[in-house]
C-alpha cells in the first residue's frame, strides 16, 4: 500500500521514498514506492510526470493499494529514491480540475444544467451537460458567476467523510459507489465527492472562460479553459486580432467593417467575373461556329476554364445547327456534343477516346464528358475526337 502524499499536500513537489516493488509494465520498467507525490490517472484528472533519481517518470498509475511509476530506466528494489513532480503540469491539471467545479455548480445556479461527465486532457476541458438549448446568456450568466466566485477567492479543501456522515451533506451529485469518501468544498459554493487534487483557493483558478457548446445528443459539451490556459487562449487570440488590424491596416473595433467591405468587394467582382465569363463564352461560341462552318466540326481548348464554362460553351454551339462539338478544359476535361439535327454518338465517341489515353468519362448521345490523366493525355483524346466527328459518311440532316 502507496502512502498518498497528495492527499495530504496537493503542493508538495518532491519527497524521498523507498522502492517497494518492481515489475514491467507495458514492457517498460516500473516500481512501486512506500510514498510517493505522484497522483495517479483517476477521476477525470490525467496522472502527474516528473523524476525519480532523475529518471523520468512516463506515467503514474493505481492498482487500488499501490502506485506505479513507469519509468524510462529501472530502479532496484529497495533503492531509496528522490522524487521531483513536474510542477507545470499539475498545477495546469488542478487549476483546471478546481475551475471545473466551480463552473458545473454555477451551471446549476444558473440554467439548473448538471454535469454528468468531464474530461481534462494536456490540450482540452469539457463537461457534458444533461440538457440542450442553453442560451448564450445563460452560458454567459454562469460564466460570470464562476469567475465572481474566483474573485471572492473562497478556500477549497477536501476531506474524508464516513459512510454515516454522507447522507447529511448536501452533496452537488449523488456518488456512484458508497462511501466513505473524499469530499471537496469551496467554500460555501460547492460540496462533491471527489478524489482529484485542487488549488488551495479559487483565486488560484485564474480566469474562467467558456470557448463554445456543441449539442451531443440529449446533451451539451462545454468546451472551456481555466488559468494560464485562459491565459495563453487570450494571448494567441489577441495576436491574432492584432495582426489582422494590421494587415486590415485598420484599428481592432473597426475589424468587423473592414471584413464586410472585403466580402461586398468579393461578392461584386465574381458577379463581374461571371459576366465577363458569359459575354466570353458567347463570342467563343460565335467564333468556333464560324470556323466550323454548316456542318463541320466545333473544336478548341481552354486549360483554364472550368467544368461549368466549358459546358456552357457547348450548350452555346449546341443551339447552331449541323455541328459536332469537341473541346477541352481545366483539369484536364473532355467534351463531346453534337447539334439536335446531327447522328452522331458523342457518349459512345467520347468514352472510346478517352479509353484510348486511359482517361474515364461518358454521357448521353448528344452531351459527354470526362477528364484524361494529364492535359497532354486530353489534347490526344480531342483528336481522336475530332477524327471520329469528321468522318465524311456521317449524315447531316
Ligand atoms: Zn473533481
């Protein structure tokens, strides 16, 4: 059995203990300590690193009596070692554990939304809600409170409380197993049963600050950070914001603006484009036609146009009368289409000649396309095209 440092000073960062066991786990060496300061992965909160002797510790983890420490080197048994907590992390796991009581209670407060589950990870912190359709207001209504209750800086403490006392405290959730159990109150906030570590005082959460909801069912995820995560979200979200003033070269209050001007800018010259691009397609079409001449073959590239101005282009020569009509585009399409009042296959013609340059397509008698391996592989199968749309025995009505 594991004497459990931790529970006794959630600050204590190194202490000195003597290996008790040793054994693999996951095919690297562990051991097991007569004390030790490392929590364990538990309730919710990820297990702290660190060293022992100057080994590093990989992972901590319970067995129920002892606490493994999986280790990149082993240790002897017997050894008397020196363990140093990775201090960062676990002040990051309890400012953001303590940060998550006090926001699932200001929840209840709030919007009478309780916590059903919590997650806390080295990069996210979430609880699932039992209910949907939580305001924003009220999202920002318990948002508040929470960080009033930081400002109060009211103490959190945690003790063991017997099977028979249990009933009598008013506890946030029923537990799931029966006691005794570990308790944590902030203050006169917040009681729950709870077996993770905690700051000493709200104040020591930092801000709390709710990122965004996503609905999951019957249930809602609060995605939120707490304290120097808080802090870091702000930093990188204000960079941001800065550098989009300056390359808006506006100031930040002005952002908005600036971006609806770029958007109206946008939005009137793709109309202008589109414009262009038919005015484009009409000519083209006029000019191909005219080359072709009553009952020839309509034919041109365009390696930068796309699928749909291709198309109108055929649609355009389609309404002449006597053509057969083959062109290629961007991304290396095929096109094959013919007049109403020509027989020809362009579905059956179109498949054979990109068959023959291992492209894929197809389509109906008057109107195919497909797209060829590489644009030199479709100018191949515009000839071929343009061979079988010229053969003089095909009929002109
Ligand atoms: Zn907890």
């Amino acid at each position: 059995m594991t004497e459990r440092l931790y529970y006794s000073d959630p600050y204590l960062t190194t202490f000195d203990a003597q290996v008790i066991a040793a054994r693999l786990l996951e095919g690297q060496p562990a051991v097991a300590l007569d004390r030790t300061a490392f929590y364990p992965t538990g309730g919710g909160q990820p297990h702290d690193t660190g060293t022992l002797n100057g080994v590093p510790v990989l992972e901590t983890t319970s067995d129920g009596d002892a606490i493994w420490h999986r280790l990149a080197a082993p240790l002897p048994p017997g050894a008397a070692v020196h363990g140093q907590v990775d201090w960062a992390r676990r002040r990051d796991h309890m400012q953001n554990h303590s940060g998550q009581h006090i926001l699932s209670q200001a929840l209840i407060v709030t919007a009478g939304a309780l916590t059903v589950a919590w997650r806390l990870s080295d990069h996210s912190l979430t609880i699932d809600l039992n209910q949907t359709g939580l305001s924003d207001g009220q999202l920002a209504s318990a948002e508040g409170l929470a960080n009033q209750v930081v400002q109060q800086d009211q103490p959190i403490s945690a003790r063991f409380v017997s099977a028979a006392e249990l009933p009598t405290l008013a506890l946030r959730k029923q537990p799931d197993v029966e006691g005794p159990l570990r308790v944590v109150e902030i203050g006169d906030f917040d009681r729950v049963a709870c077996g993770g570590l905690h700051v000493a005082s709200t104040a020591r959460v930092g801000l709390i600050k709710v990122l965004r909801a996503e609905r999951r069912g019957p249930e809602t995820r609060l995605h939120f950070v707490c304290g120097q995560r808080a802090l870091a979200d702000y930093e990188r979200k204000h960079e941001l914001v800065r550098s989009l003033a300056g390359r808006f070269t506006c100031g930040e209050e002005e952002l908005p603006q600036a971006v609806e001007r770029l958007q109206a800018l946008a939005d009137s010259n793709f109309k202008a484009l589109r414009a262009a691009q038919a005015e484009l397609v009409t000519a083209e079409a006029a000019r191909l036609a005219a080359l072709a001449g009553p009952g020839g073959l309509a034919t041109g590239v365009y390696p930068t146009w796309e699928a749909e101005q291709l198309k109108q282009l055929a649609m355009a020569l389609r309404g002449q009368p006597g053509l057969i009509i083959a062109l290629a585009g961007g991304a290396n399409q095929v096109l094959a289409a013919r007049s109403a009042d020509v027989s020809f296959d362009a579905g059956q013609a179109l498949r054979g000649a990109l068959a023959a340059v291992g492209g894929r397509g197809g389509g109906r008698p008057d109107f195919a396309q497909g797209a060829a391996p590489s644009w030199q592989a479709a100018c191949q199968a515009l000839d071929v095209l343009a061979r079988s749309g010229d053969r003089p025995e095909r009929a002109v009505a």
